[in-house]
C-alpha cells in the first residue's frame, strides 16, 4: 500500500477521530473553544458533523469562488481554473484503499 501525502492522511486521521469518538471531540471543542456548556457543545457537534464531509474532496466551486475573491488583490489570478490549484490524487488514495468506508 502506498502512503498519501503526509498532511492528507493527518487531516483524514482527525477526520476519521470526530466521527468515531464523540466524546473525544467535544473534550477537544471545551480545550480549545474555551467552552463548556454541554448544549453549546452539542449544538457545535451536530453542526460540525453536518457540514464536515465525510470524503473531505476540495470542492472546484469552492476553489473557483475563492479565485474571484482574490482577483482584485491579485490580478495575476484572472482566468486561472479551479483545476490548476486543486490535487485530489491523495484523498482519492485514501478513499480507494477504504479508508473513509462507513464502520
């Protein structure tokens, strides 16, 4: 099996902790959130898991949308494609040895 790219597998790793360990990420959210309010930690569970994909691809549309954002600062950027700065090779890596497979 080859290895991804280091911050790829590191990033899958702690993707993979919060949707295993509930109780692991919400004593992560009070450590660095600085919170301890059991419904405000709920509610930024629930609303993390929802919106943290479960295959963590960088969405083109995404890149595209923060490529026009910086084209007044950066001039260089116009016409420049999403594709040109987007590399999924290690995430589909991860994905095709079933690594984010549902458990």
């Amino acid at each position: 099996m080859r290895r991804p790219c280091a911050a790829t597998g590191a990033y899958a790793l702690a993707l993979r902790r919060f949707q295993d360990d509930k109780a692991y990420t919400l004593d992560v959210f009070r450590k660095y959130l600085g919170a301890d309010d059991p419904t405000f930690m709920e509610e930024s569970y629930t609303l993390f898991r929802r919106h943290l994909a479960a295959v963590p691809y960088v969405s083109e549309a995404g890149m595209a949308r923060a490529l026009a954002d910086l084209v007044a600062e950066e001039p260089q950027l116009a016409g420049r494609q999403p594709s040109e700065w987007v590399d999924s090779r290690f995430v589909r890596e991860l994905e095709q040895q079933g690594y984010f497979a549902s458990r």
